[in-house]
C-alpha cells in the first residue's frame, strides 16, 4: 500500500489469495466498519467482509465485492462488477464498467453510469442523470431527477418517478405507480400494474403504442393513450393526435408521408375508442 498526501493506493499485496483485504488498521472497530480518511485506489480486484467508509473518492481497477454497507463521500469508478450486501450511499458520480448488484437500498447524488445490467434489491434514489447499458431490475420504488436510458428491459416492483427524460430500448414492467414529468420513450412493450402519469396525463389502458420508420424522418412516433385523449410524441412534437394532423396535413398534403401518418392516426384512433 502506497501513501500519498490525497489518496490509498492498495495493490494485490494488500489483500490475500482469495482477494479479502487484510489491512486491520484501516478497521474502526467502535463503527464496524473498514474507515478511510482519503481517496482510495485499488489496482485489483477486492473483497471486504465488512461495510466501508471513504471521505473521498473511489477507483477500482478491478471488480469490487462488499459484504456490508458502502458509503462514498466523493465519485466513484469501477472497471468490472460491484456486488454490495446492504445499501449504498454515493454522494459524486457513480460508473461502473461491468455489472451492479445492490443487495440494500442505493442513492447516489450525482450521476450514474452502468455499462452492464443492474439490479437493486431494495429502492433507488438518482439525484441525476441514469444510463444504463444492459437492463435494469429494481425490487423497490425508483426516483430519478434526471434523465433515464436504459438500452435492455426495465423491471421496477415498486414505483417509479422519473423529474426528466425516460428511453427505454427493451420492454418495461412496473407494478407500482409511475409518475413522469418529461418525455418518454419506449421501443418494445410496457406493462404498468398503477396509476400512470406522464408530463401531467395520466395514462390509461396499455399507456402507448409506438409505430417506427414511419414519415419524412424514417422515425419512430409514439402514441399516449390518456384520459384526455390521445397525445402523440413525433420528433420535437408533443401534441394532442387533433393538433398532430393539423401539423401533418400541413406540411405533407398529400404525399406519401400524409397518407403514412393518417393510416397511423386511423389505427390509434381505433385501438383508442375501443379502451375507452
């Protein structure tokens, strides 16, 4: 273990053959927990049987696993999989290049960046934006004050309210409430066991349906069914489906593009009467 005036640096030496760490001065044992007054970096991958506490920020060049709480005062940065028993508490940025696990609660103030899939045994609490590469599994409610992308599928138990934008590429299910106050996107299916509300509307049957390559732009445009009509979201549009074919008719007459959108708002225009 290296010493400088701002930071740990532990190395392979610090830890033992099943990769536990081993250095007990660093264990406060009135607090139970491992205690580090700096910066930490570790140059492998790292075990710690306790929970542990660092004042400033984390680097992992490994995989790091924590059989007890973590609390981070500054960022963290893990280069492969974090699996933590209880919760986490990251008041910087968190990014991870393989997976999360979070076997307790997790809130983090600043951003998140998860390269890989994430799991969440119990709530989630984002102060910031929220990307994740893989898919998401979340056993609590999710708060998010950012934007949200997530490029697999969604899983919330509980409910879910996002302040920002929300994108999600695969199929999401949610047996809460959902509550968002941006825009959202999402490609495959959505299932909402609630109550769902987005950008004031509150959402009613199947919530949307999304028709992709369709139009001048060779684009997706989602259709919100709500208890005030249906709201479609088609590029920088976001209008009821009547204002939406005042837009459409136009700009396009009767191009192909016209008669593209129309035969669209005669389906969804269908598919809506009959939740109704």
């Amino acid at each position: 273990m290296k010493e400088l005036k701002d930071k740990y640096i532990f190395s392979k030496n610090d830890f033992d053959k099943q990769n536990v760490f081993i250095k007990k001065e660093f264990f406060n044992i009135k607090n139970n927990r491992y205690e580090f007054n700096k910066s930490i970096i570790i140059n492998c991958d790292c075990i710690f049987n306790e929970s542990i506490y660092i004042e400033g920020h984390q680097v992992i060049k490994g995989s790091q696993y924590v059989k007890g709480d973590q609390f981070i005062k500054g960022n963290q940065f893990i280069k492969g999989n974090q699996v933590i028993k209880g919760n986490q508490v990251i008041k910087g940025y968190q990014y991870i290049e393989g997976n999360q696990v979070i076997k307790g609660s997790q809130y983090v103030k600043g951003n998140q960046v998860i390269k890989g899939s994430q799991y969440v045994k119990g709530d989630q609490f984002i102060k910031g934006n929220q990307v994740i590469e893989g898919y998401q599994s979340i056993e609590g409610y999710q708060s998010i004050e950012g934007n949200q992308s997530i490029e697999g599928y969604q899983s919330i138990e509980g409910y879910q309210s996002i302040e920002g934008y929300q994108s999600i590429e695969g199929y999401k299910f949610i047996k809460g409430n959902q509550v968002i106050e941006g825009v959202q996107h999402v490609k495959g299916d959505q299932f909402i066991k609630g109550k769902r509300t987005l950008n004031g509307y509150k959402l009613i049957g199947r919530g949307s349906i999304t028709i992709n390559h369709i139009g001048s732009r060779n684009s997706h445009a989602i259709f919100y069914f709500t208890t005030k009509g249906i709201i479609v979201l088609c590029g920088c549009q976001f209008c009821t489906i009547k204002e939406f074919k005042k837009l459409v008719t136009k700009k396009h007459k009767n191009n192909k593009y016209y008669i593209e959108y129309n035969e669209a708002i005669k389906y969804i225009s269908a598919i809506y009467k009959n939740i109704k």
